[in-house]
C-alpha cells in the first residue's frame, strides 16, 4: 500500500506542477517540450487550456480523490498514459520527423505507466 500511496502522490504532484507550469509560462514550457514558439496568441491560449489546464486538473483529481479511491485513480492514468504513448508512438510512425525530446517524452510516459501498472497489481493482491 506504500509502494502505490508514493507513486499515486508522484504522478499528482508531477501532473499538476506541469499544469501549473503551462499555465504561468506557456511560451517557456512549449519550447522546452516541443523546440518551437506558439504562432499565435490563440496558439498560447489553448496551451494554456488544453496541457496546463487538462494536466492540472487530474494532477489534482489524483491527489484529491486518490486517498479514497486509489484504483480509479489508477485505472484512469493508466488508460491516460496508454493512449498518450499510443499516440505518440503512432505520431513517431507516421511523421518519421522527430528529435530526441519526442524520445523522451515517450520514455516517461512508458515508465509512469509501468509504476503505475505495478501499483495497480499491488493494490489488486492486497484487496481481492
């Protein structure tokens, strides 16, 4: 229960300090994660919204709701972080363009969804 409690406080923490960060400096946070300037104002906005705002929010539904319900909680990063390697893998395949922070961003997400999964499979053994 220790092992999941850390890894469940690591992603919320992780996740809303992200959010945050695309929120108070969206301009520096999207050229460390991507190496380009938003185009538009419009561009910074939905910055904004859609990676601090989305990020923030279930880094702070995972810190929340988490104490309570802590295999919703993974379940729900879990379906996350799968859909976000898919894509990203599918977007490697596809645009065949990339540099090696597209790498990185791949690794993390891999590696979160197997502590995650880990966490998961304890929660499961110690309550079934």
């Amino acid at each position: 229960m220790a092992y999941a409690k850390i890894i469940l406080w690591i992603n919320g923490l992780f996740l809303a300090g992200m959010g945050f960060a695309f929120i108070v400096a969206p301009h520096f946070m999207y050229a460390l994660s991507v190496h380009a300037v938003p185009p538009s104002p419009n561009a910074v906005i939905d910055i904004r919204a859609a990676y601090g705002g989305f990020n923030l929010g279930v880094g702070l539904f995972v810190l929340i709701v988490g104490r309570a319900h802590m295999k919703l909680c993974f379940k729900l990063l879990i379906l996350i972080l799968l859909c976000l390697a898919g894509a990203r893998i599918l977007g490697l395949m596809i645009d065949k363009n990339s540099d090696e922070m597209m790498l990185v961003a791949l690794a993390v997400e891999i590696t979160f969804l197997v502590l995650n999964a880990i966490a998961y499979k304890k929660l499961n053994l110690k309550t079934d």
